[in-house]
C-alpha cells in the first residue's frame, strides 16, 4: 500500500488546511498520494465550483422548453416535432496562455464531447476570445496561436465555427480568456445521460489512450498565474480532431444499439471526474483495473492514469451482455475500447494497480458533499457620472465615427474567421461571425433554424457588476430576436479572478444576481456553464467577464432578418428610447481616452423594455416588414447603422438635433434595434407600433448613390444640409484594415 500523505503534501496539490481536516475526517484515515491526487482535483475550484455553487443557485434554470438544466454535460431544450438542441459553454483560459495552440484547440475538442456524450450531432461552434493590449507583447502571437487552435480543430474534426466575439484589453495581458461554445441537434428520446449507472455492469473506456499529458490540468485551472508560468506546459494537453471524428461518430454508432446506461466524456481531471460524476449521480460506487486502461506511454502510475487530461476519451456503463456490442463498433473506427472495471453498490471508488488496491475511497465526499464555501464579499464600489466635458461635441461626428470603427474593439475580426470553415455540414445560413447579431443554423432537412449568439461586455460588468450583468443577458436575448428567433435558453462561463478576496467575490455575487434578474424577467434561463475563476497574474485579476452563450429558435428560416439587407429608399427606423448616458461606453474609452473608474457607470437596463421591444421586433421580422435588423449595442446608433451601410453596401443618411447628437449617437443605452423599413410597408408597420406600445422613431434613411459627396455615412446636424460624413470606402478600409495590418506587424 502507498504511503500515507501529510497536510504538506496536501497544500502543494492546492488543498488547505480546513480541506485537509475535512478530507481526512471523512476518510477517517490519511490518504496516500493517488487518493490525495483525486480529492484535489475534484475539489478544485474547476470540478466543485465551492467558491460559487451556492450563488449559481440563484440562477433559474427551466421554463417551458427546458428539458435539462445544468447537472448534466450540457443542457438539453425543446426545438419541437421530437427534436432537442444540446448546448454548453467551457473555458481554456489557463491552457490557452501557455500554449495557445493546443490550449485553444483541446478547448473546442473537450466542448464538443460534452454535446455528444448526450447523443447529440454537433452543428455548430462558437467561441469568445479575450485578449490583452494590441501594443502587449505577447497578445499578437497570442491571437495568432488560438485562432489557429480554433479552426485546426473545428475544421479538421468537420463541425462549423458560427459565431464568436473578439476583444482586446489590457487587463487581459497576464490572463487571456478562451470560452468555447458547442451546440448539437439530437431526438428526444435518445438523450443520453451520466446518471442511471445500476451496480453490477461493465466500465467500458473508449476513444484515445492514455498519457501524461494533462495532468492536474484541473488544479492548474484554479490557480493563479505568475510571469513566467510557461513551465507549466506539461499540464496542456494534445488534441486530435481526426481522433474526435471518430469518437464522434462511433459513440452516436453505439447510442443507436441500446448498449448504454450511463456516458460521461474525460474532460477536467479525466478519468477521475467521469467515474466519479457517474458513480455519484447513480449513487453507486465504481472498481476499475488500471492495468486494462489503454496506455500509451510506458511505466504509468495510478496517479499519472487517473489525473490525465489526454484528449479524446469517454467513459461508458454498458447494459448487461453488451460488451462485445460496443467492442465491436469501436473496432470498426480504430478506436481504443475495453472493459477497465465493473460498478458496485459499496459507494466507494477502488481502484486497482499491479493486483495491489491503491485506492479505496468513500465517492459523495468527492462531489456532492466536496467544500461549498460562503465566501466574505463586499459590495462593490458605484461609480460618479461623467463630468460635463465628457459631453462637448466632437469637431467631427464623421471622423469620430471613423476612430470608432477601426478601433480594436469594433474593427472587423474578418482575420479571424476567414480561418475558420463557418459553412461546412451546409446549413449554416448567416454567421455572426461576419457581423451579424446571432449566427442562424438550419436544422437540417427542415424549415427550422437555430439563432446562436455570445454576448458580454465587461466594461458594463467592472463599472456595475449588477446592471452590467442584466446587460449581458439583456444583449444575448436581445441579439436572437434581431435575426428572428424566439430566446430560449443560455449557457454561461463565468470569468473572474481570485474568490478568496472579498472584493473579487464582491463582482461575482452581484453579476450572478443581475444575470439571474435578467433571466427571470426575459424567460431565458440557464441550462448549463461552467465558471472559470483564479484568473490573475501577480495578483492583477481580469475584468469580470461572465459570458453568455444564447440559443433561439426559428420556426420557419424564410422569416428571418439579417444586418445586411438594407436597400436604397429605406427608413431607418430606431426602437427603444435613448437615455442620456455615455458612462462605460466605446465612445468614453477610444474618443474621450477614459480608463477605469474614470469611466464612469455602466447604463442601467430596463428588462420590461428589452423584453416588449425585443418581442416587437420578432413579430415585424416574421411578418416580413423589414429588410434589415440590427442590435444597438458598442458604439451606439451611429457605429450600428455603419454596420448596416458596410454590410449592404448602401448609403446611410441619420439625423439629430445638434445639442443631442452625442446621445443620438454614441449612447449606448440598451433595448435598442435599427431597422431598416421599406416605404410601402410604413403603415403595417405603425399598426404595429400601436398594437405593442413600443417607442420607435424614424432617425434617417438609406439613400441612393451620389449623395452628400458620394458613398457613404452622414450624421446630420439640425438639418440634412448640416453635419459630417465619411464615405463608405474610408469606413470599410479603416474598419476591415485594423486586424490584418496588425497581425502583419504593421
């Protein structure tokens, strides 16, 4: 037997003192180093959420299309006529800024395992990347590295990457954020699931052997960084997408042959987590042979095998007599599978090496009953408004929305996503990717589509956690309806720093409260996420960055509304009212040069409108009253109608009186939408109004070529004959050009 470990031994695996009491008070002995290896990664904040789990409580979880909320893989929504849409968010931040490359890229093989460890297709990927200061020297390779990640893995394993968000900010630099989304189509009675394990059935591992790559990858991610941490690369696994085809399509081979009884994918702490998850939710208990876990390296211990993150595994409890069933599939794709143990009624994990029991340990102190902590906050500090010179008027409106649209924020990440297959499987219709507010997938051989978006604006959540984090639900529910699409449901990734300071946790408590006003009020409730803390270097935290990942449904993808539809002779017409705020907007950081608490507070949201007009919206599309569509959101109504005249290459004429034309705008005050109005459906679209009781407004036109010097966007001043203009050649050379020249170093 291996020797007993000590609370020494238990800090430098990121177990504390109070843990240690804990652990070995329900182990009633110490434990020897495989055992301790598993209480900390399953106790790592990445496997047990202890510092958040009592506020995701918080969060709703089901309405009418829910069929599973979180607790499971993924979670699981009706999409009707015997079809269900299986979604999750995940972070590799940690993986991701050591080695960016195979961070990224495990990122997105590790999402799309937990989509189809449930039965599920995947149809389509998203991601959300956060990068430091452009002028950092370490974020071009950065970029360049997870990019690559991204699209060597989605394009190689055949799955498109739809829709994303890239930023840039300093408070990233020590710290990028890499959330990858998947999304998978599946009928609703054959979901799979990581409960219903019975004792007395066979283990079966299946899918790539296992290394030492990866290990207390989990532990790694619940850690701080310091300068200089890429010695930790050994902790980053490998990828191959090649593999994950595979896996893919054998283990929805197998779903067909009624051989399973429970499924759960290796991800964070690998076979560890996935046996115990398993054993936990069937409250039973497990006993593996390590000698029969396949091994591709010589000379593994117990402890190496059973914290590897090596990519491309499941783990399965197979129905009685199914064995050779399942073998026999996983043959036929040259994949890795055998029987490594059977499960028990003990409630224990026991696990076996070289006939000598290296592990025998109690499971529900490992999950359910692992520390769930109350952690001290304290409330965030509220930011003064802005002074009045935040409010003189630019020289020139024109000019100031140039800037604007070539910052790093807003310039076109076309650089990005030309990397990636956005239209591989062929029903992706629109990508958001390309600009849009939500990507739009079709389910494939019917008229539906699924609307799929990323949303978060951290600027929002550091200068008022509570209505940033309204805002951030807000937005996503707000970017569905643009295209079309009934809100249905979010998953979530929660990115913060360090929750053992009280101020830290301060912007955790509040963003979860506010996210949790918003879902309640908007009908739109989580369903799966995953939070990502500890995220600092050298005790500098991110900006608190929780992330939304939103999925909608079309019922008929001929009804839809895109920003790109725009034609010569359409109103722009603006929804939702205009509030007299600039606090922690683009125009406060690139115009006025404003940082940190001198930005002022983020705009306040007002759900009952977001809803009515986010509703508005979604009945004018359906009704087929307008050609185009488009969120208020970065940049305000002069940034979004750019948008709009760049995207339909078409002219765009707006108007303001000049003592509000800051607000009209750069404002970024939420519940807003352009649209663009063909004339002959103005009074369908006015009864409408009526019948809603929205606030809409006609703020302008797109016009025919030649007008107001050329080409282009004029923000009028008091009149059509007064104020500025830029033409859409400059707009589109400024706005398209930022990101490749500066990834050529120019």
């Amino acid at each position: 037997m291996q020797a007993e470990q000590s609370e020494t031994d238990a800090a430098g695996h990121g177990i504390n003192a109070e843990e240690w009491d804990r652990l070995i008070t329900r182990l009633e002995r110490k434990p020897n180093l495989v055992e301790l290896g598993i209480y900390s990664v399953m106790w790592s904040e990445h496997c047990s959420y202890k510092s958040s789990r009592r506020h995701l409580s918080k969060f709703p979880t089901k309405n009418a299309s829910v069929i599973q909320g979180p607790g499971e893989n993924a979670g699981v929504i009706d999409i009707g006529d015997g079809q269900a849409a299986i979604f999750k968010m995940e972070s590799h931040n940690h993986p991701s800024y050591i080695e960016p490359y195979q961070g990224a890229a495990t990122g997105v093989g590790g999402i799309l395992r937990d989509v189809f460890t449930m039965g599920a297709r995947p149809i389509a990927l998203v991601n959300a990347l956060r990068f430091g200061s452009p002028d950092h020297p370490k974020t071009r390779s950065l970029v360049a590295g997870v990019v690559a990640g991204i699209g060597g893995y989605g394009n190689c394993v055949g799955v498109p990457t739809v829709a994303g968000e890239t930023q840039f900010d300093e408070g990233y630099n020590g710290n990028i954020l890499v959330n990858a989304m998947a999304v998978g189509l599946a009928d609703q009675d054959k979901i799979f699931y990581a409960r219903g394990a019975t004792p007395g059935n066979p283990i079966f591992y299946v899918g790539s052997k296992t290394g030492r790559d990866g290990i207390h990858g989990a532990t790694m991610a619940s850690a701080e960084f310091s300068e200089g941490d890429e010695e930790k690369r050994p902790t980053v696994q490998v990828g191959d997408p090649f593999t994950e085809k595979l896996l893919i399509e054998a283990c929805l081979e197998l779903m067909e042959t009624d051989a399973i009884q429970a499924i759960q994918d290796m991800g964070a702490a690998g076979l560890t987590s996935s046996s115990v998850e398993m054993a936990d939710k069937g409250g039973i208990g497990v006993e593996m042979d390590l000698d029969k876990v396949p091994q591709r390296e010589d000379g593994m211990t117990a402890y190496e095998i059973m914290l590897s993150e090596s990519q491309e595994r499941m783990l399965m409890v197979l129905k009685p007599g199914k064995e050779d069933v399942a073998k026999a599939i996983f043959d036929k794709w040259d994949l890795d599978a055998e029987v490594i143990g059977m499960t028990t009624d003990t409630g224990h994990m026991v696990l076996k090496q070289f006939g000598e029991v290296v592990c025998d340990i109690p499971v529900p102190p490992l999950a359910e009953d692992a520390p769930n902590y109350d952690r001290p906050w304290n409330e965030p500090p509220k930011r003064a408004p802005l002074g009045d010179s935040a409010y003189v008027a630019p020289e020139d409106y024109g000019q100031t929305l140039l800037k604007l649209m070539s910052c790093p924020d807003m310039a076109s990440k076309r650089w990005v996503w030309e990397q990636y297959d956005r239209h591989v499987m062929g029903d992706t219709v629109d990508s958001s990717t390309s600009g849009g507010d939500a990507a739009i997938v079709r389910i494939h051989g019917t008229k539906k589509a699924l609307a799929i978006c990323s949303d978060c604006n951290p600027h929002y959540v550091a200068a008022d956690p509570y209505e940033g984090g309204k805002g951030v639900v807000a937005e996503a529910y707000r970017n569905l309806s643009a295209v079309g699409a009934k809100p249905i449901a979010i998953t979530d990734n929660l990115n913060f720093g360090n929750p053992e300071k009280p101020n830290t946790m301060g912007y955790i408590v509040k963003a979860i409260e506010g996210m949790a006003e918003a879902c309640g009020a908007l009908d739109f409730p989580v369903v799966s996420g995953n939070v990502s803390l500890y995220n600092e270097t050298d005790g500098k935290a991110i900006p608190p960055t929780p992330v939304v990942g939103g999925v909608g449904l079309i019922e008929d993808v001929s009804k839809i509304a895109t920003l790109k539809g725009a034609q010569p002779g359409d109103a722009i017409i603006l929804v939702g009212k205009t509030t007299p705020h600039l606090g922690a907007t683009l125009y406060a950081r690139e115009i006025l040069g404003l940082k940190g608490d001198a930005l002022g507070p983020a705009p306040a949201v007002n759900l009952a409108d977001n809803k009515k007009n986010s509703d508005f919206v979604r009945t004018v599309i359906e009704a087929g009253l307008v050609n185009a569509v488009h969120d208020v959101s970065d940049g305000g109504t002069a940034c979004a109608v750019a948008e709009m005249a760049l995207s339909g290459n078409v002219n765009a004429q707006m108007l303001s009186h000049r003592n509000a034309a800051i607000m009209a705008y750069f404002a970024e005050s939420h519940g807003r939408f352009l649209i663009a109005l063909p004339m002959d459906k103005v009074d369908a679209f006015n009864e409408l109004i009526k019948s809603h009781n929205v606030a809409a407004q006609h703020v302008g036109d797109f016009l025919e070529d030649d007008v107001h010097n050329g080409p282009g966007v004029f923000l009028g001043l008091d009149s059509i004959d007064t104020g500025d203009f830029v033409s859409l050649a400059d707009l589109r050379a400024a706005h398209e050009g930022w990101m490749p020249k500066y990834m050529a170093g120019e």
